[in-house]
C-alpha cells in the first residue's frame, strides 16, 4: 500500500475494486506516460447513484455521489498504475 493510499485509509476512505465498464467503451487509455480516463459513474456495492439534484437527490447525496465517482477513479488509476502515487498529476 502506497502513501497516498495508507492517506485516504486514515481519512476513512477506502479504495474499491476498479468495475468494469457498464456500456461499449473503455474506462481508460495509456498512450505513453499519460492516462486518459472516461465512463465513471457513481457505482457502489448497493447499485448505482442516480437522479437529479434538487428533485431526486438533495444536496448532500449529491456530494456523496460526486465523491463516490472520484473514488472509482481512484481506483481505476489505482489498478492500471499499482499505487496510486505513481500519479504525477491531475
């Protein structure tokens, strides 16, 4: 486990197994030393985030949502680089 992984483990957080993609497409591409991203939803063990802020979901479950995404970036990052600090920059 990396530093910035032994990081978020203190703040509570936790990195998932990376999902595979729920559509035709690939959740990421390595052309060299930069990796492109794309496809990220805010999927958890319980189903799938959805909805409208302010009609379906309220302000904090809209943060929630947007957090449980970055966390599945995290995780995609986590899995195609082994640790997340080998990312440089975002």
């Amino acid at each position: 486990m990396g530093k910035i992984e032994e990081k978020l483990e203190s703040m509570g957080i936790t990195i998932p197994a990376a999902t595979s993609p729920k559509g035709n497409y690939v959740s990421f591409v390595r052309i060299g030393n930069t990796l492109h991203l794309s496809g990220h939803i805010p999927a958890t063990s319980k189903g799938l985030i959805k909805g409208k802020l302010g009609a379906d979901l309220s302000v904090d479950e809209g943060y929630n949502s947007a957090k449980t995404c970055a966390i599945n970036i995290l995780a995609t990052l986590k899995e195609e680089l082994g640790t997340l600090d080998n990312v440089k920059q975002i």
